[in-house]
C-alpha cells in the first residue's frame, strides 16, 4: 500500500475494474455521521424511519422556520421512528441568530428583474411586491453604503440563479436601501434570507427569540446539540454556556459554533477552543467569501478540528438532490473529499429539509461517505495526530494514542481516527437527593452520535455504581454479547478493550473464543 496523497491510501498498481466491484457488507454502513433536518417532506414516521435506516444519527431542528408546535409534531414522529426501528438518534436545535428576512406575508412569489431596482424597508407593515421588499431589522441603512452586495434566497443561497437574487445597494434613504438587481429570480414562499456581504449585523448572536425556544423546547427534550448560528467570537459561546447551565439538564448540551462568515473564520482558533464542535456552514460561507477561497477554510477548519479532538460538520453537499435522485459528479466528489479531509459529520440541510428524496440522498451520502473511509490514510493520519500533540504526552493522549482503539475519554480515542468502530459503553446512573431522582447517561450516549466512527450503547443502570474490578467485568461482558448478537463481533476476534477500575487505566487485548 502507498500513499498517493496525503489524505489517500490506494492500492498499487490500482485495477480499474476493481472500483466496479460491489461494497462488502458492514455492520456499521459508515463511520461518518449524518445530521438530517426535518422537514415538511421529512417528519411523518415514515420518512424518519427510512432516514434512520438509511444512516441518519443526528435530527436536526431548524428554527430558523416552523414554530415550536409544528417541530414539536416532528419530533413525537422521531421517537415513534426511534422505537420502531430502534436506532439511536441524537437532537440538534439549530437557532436563527442575527438573521436577517424579508418579510412576504402574502406569501405570493415575487420576480425581481435583472437591472431593475428595488427597496429594502424596515416597515413590515408594507406588502412585498418586486419593487419593495420589508425586512424584519431597522439597521440595515446604517450598516450598509454604496456598492455594498446583498443576497437573498429562501434556502440559504443554493446558487441556482432562479430562487436567490444578488443585489447590490445603490443608494441610502433615511431607513430604507436602495438596490439595483444583478440577475433575474423568483422568490417563493413566506420567508427569505438575507446576508449582507462580510458587514456585522449589530444583533446578539443568541437573541432573545432564541432563548425563549432554547428555555421552553429544548428544555422540555433535553436537547444534545445546541448549533449557534453565526458563531463570530468565543465570547458568543461563552454567553451561550451561561445560559445553558441555568437550565437544569441542559447544562450537559454540547455546543457546536456554527461559522457562517468572515468574521467567525477570523476568530475560528478562539472559537474552537471554546465550543464542542464546528459546523462549517458553507452555505453563508461561500456568499462571504470569494468561491476559490472556501476549499481552503474547509480544509484548514477540519485540520485544526481534528488536532484539537473536536467534531467538525460540513454542510451543503449535495443541494442538486433537493429535486433529483441523484447528485451531480462534483457532489459526489465534495462528499467523498469531505470525509478524506477528516470531517466527522455530514449536515443535510435544504437537501432534507424540502427536498423530494430525503432518503434515498441520506442513502447516497452514507455510500459515498464508505466508499471515502476505505481509502482513508489513517496511518499517516495517526502519525501526524500523534506529532501534531507532541511530548511529553498528557495521561489521556498517551493512553489513546498508545491504545488507538481505547482510552480514558471516548471522544478523544475516535480523535485518533481507528480504522474500525469504536463502540463506547455508558453506564446510565440512578441518583436522587431525596426530592428528585436523576438519570444521567443519556446525553453522553447520544452525543457519541456526531463523532465518527464512534458508536454508543446504553448499559443496564443496575450495575453496581463502585468503579471495582467485579462491576468491569459484568460490563465487559454485556458489551462484548451486545457485539456478538449484532454480528460486529466474531469468534477468534481480537477486541482492544479500555477499562478504567478505579483510579487505574487498563488497556487489553481479547481474543474470543466463543
């Protein structure tokens, strides 16, 4: 074996024929994780069945539209699917952020024509016609000046210069901005997006309409994953932190800074360092930045999210499957390089959201995302990871780069990308303090489903709660029967097992022999 790339592992002399050949079966379809948003075409049982067979591990809830009713409806729909199918799936409440909209109440589709000019006002209490479009901020004739570039688009900017329109402003009058139109688009529906070019949006990155869901939807579900949208410092997540930790369970909500702009790609290392993950949001990104320069964030953002042992999300891989069965070859490919890159996830947004085939494009997302990790350099990989932390080595770092397969901490073994799964056992816990009884375990266990090629189960809460050598063993041995009834494990498999008894670490190799 060569490498032919720093990111590739082909066989050498490569037959072509070879690439024809069909897929072995696997017990885990792929180690990368997919991230579904649920959607008018998504939510009944089932479609989220057939998502969650298909590899769907993360649902994601975008309040960006819909109220807390109608994503309440899709979500009692997700835990009928998750009993029937009995596939785990984790929760991601994804806010709306300083979010800019045009505001159509009539709902009536709207053509704007290339060269003509339109206004944006602040009053919604105009109608949205092509010549006057309402938005729901007061700002933005003094965030903006002359030649500044404006986008709308009711799906987060697909690129299709039929359903986003690309303005640019001409003139300033007392609130309202005048723009001249760049290229003919109709804009249907209620809702539309707007961005602003590389200018801050004076509005709190978690706004009050955001805490008011977060306070009263995601604390009713325990939600795992709070997305905080346009992510620009890491004081934003710390305020999100705060807030979270005065919730109750919630304070054990991982937090994953969505970056949307420039200015989060110029404070990524702080905001890495602060939050529990990154959502590259590729979308806003690539109205931001120039086209030719977002290959490079992606490539970079992944990197240091890899060395830093934190998941890293990609969106907007295959918008063309929104209305077709199939992605385009670039797509494919964007899926494939993502997962070469070091991505843990795959989000799909629009893609699931609205789009006609939300199965089938999880489906061929997964195979793509397979096909990618069996060409994946996880040695060269793991010697660069290995480098990257340096000496002397942490406790933690030694003991899974040492075991690569097992260590202290779940999460930062899968840093260490094993070519296997990894499958990570949570004892739930029963405690109460005489008033209330708690049940902790859950959120870790799902958690464990954005990170890839990490794979949680749930043990009976009845094991003892001592960190002893006899409880180990009784846990050892559920996981190692959890393994074998779900064919992971065979006879005469060796399995690497990390086991922490007490204040010790233990590290050991198995061979089954039944």
């Amino acid at each position: 074996m060569v490498s032919n790339s720093n990111h590739l592992l082909l066989e050498e002399p490569l037959r072509m024929s070879s690439i024809l050949e069909p897929s072995k079966p696997n017990f885990f379809p792929a180690l990368t994780k997919i991230v579904g948003t649920l959607g008018p075409k998504s939510r009944s049982v089932e479609a989220i069945s057939g998502c969650l067979q298909a590899g769907m591990s993360v649902a994601r809830f975008d309040f960006s539209w819909g109220d807390a009713e109608f994503h309440q409806e899709s979500l009692e729909n997700l835990r009928v699917a998750i009993k029937s199918t009995k596939k785990l799936c984790a929760l991601m409440l994804d806010t709306v952020g300083p979010e800019l909209q045009v505001v159509n109440k009539t709902e009536h589709p709207i053509s704007l024509k290339e060269n003509s000019t339109v206004i944006l006002t602040p009053d919604q209490d105009k109608e949205a016609t092509s010549n006057l479009l309402p938005i729901n901020f007061t700002g933005l004739s003094e965030a903006v000046k002359t030649g500044d570039t404006i986008f709308i688009g009711q799906y987060l900017f697909t690129g299709s210069e039929t359903t986003s329109v690309w303005l640019e402003v001409t003139e300033v009058k007392g609130k309202d901005v005048v723009c001249l139109i760049k290229n003919s688009a109709t804009l249907a529906g209620s809702l539309y997006t707007l961005h602003v070019s590389q200018i801050r949006i004076e509005l709190p990155t978690l706004t009050d309409k955001d805490k008011e869901v977060i306070r009263t939807w995601g604390v009713r579900n325990n939600i795992d994953f709070l997305s905080l949208s346009y992510t620009r410092c890491a004081e934003d997540i710390k305020l999100a932190r705060e807030f979270l930790s005065t919730l109750g369970d919630l304070n054990q909500t991982l937090i994953f800074a969505k970056i949307d702009n420039v200015e989060g790609m110029t404070h990524f290392d702080e905001i890495l360092e602060a939050a529990d993950g990154i959502i590259l949001s590729r979308g806003n990104l690539g109205i931001d930045l120039p086209p030719e320069k977002v290959f490079m964030f992606q490539k970079e953002a992944v990197h240091k999210c890899n060395m830093a042992g934190k998941p890293a999300v990609v969106t907007r891989v295959v918008d063309s499957m929104a209305d077709n069965l199939r992605p385009t070859r670039a797509e494919a490919t964007d899926v494939a390089n993502a997962v070469l890159d070091g991505s843990d996830a795959i989000l799909l947004g629009a893609e699931t959201l609205r789009g006609l085939y939300p199965v089938e494009t999880i489906s061929v997302v997964r195979k793509i995302c397979a096909e990618a990790e069996k060409v994946y350099n996880q040695n060269l990989y793991f010697k660069k990871t290995v480098k990257f932390v340096g000496e002397p080595m942490s406790h933690l770092e030694s003991i899974a780069s040492s075991a690569v397969r097992a260590a202290i901490k779940c999460r930062l073994l899968a840093k260490y990308r094993p070519t296997m799964p990894v499958i990570s056992v949570v004892v739930p816990r029963v405690k109460t303090n005489q008033l209330r009884w708690t049940f902790t375990g859950a959120f870790e266990a799902r958690q464990s489903l954005i990170v890839r090629g990490l794979f949680p189960m749930l043990a009976d809460p009845r094991h003892p709660s001592e960190s002893t050598s006899a409880t180990s063993e009784s846990i050892l041995k559920v996981a190692l029967e959890h393994g074998k009834a779900s064919g992971l494990i065979q006879t005469h498999d060796r399995v690497v097992v990390f086991q922490k008894i007490g204040d010790a670490s233990v590290v050991k190799i198995i061979e089954l022999d039944q």
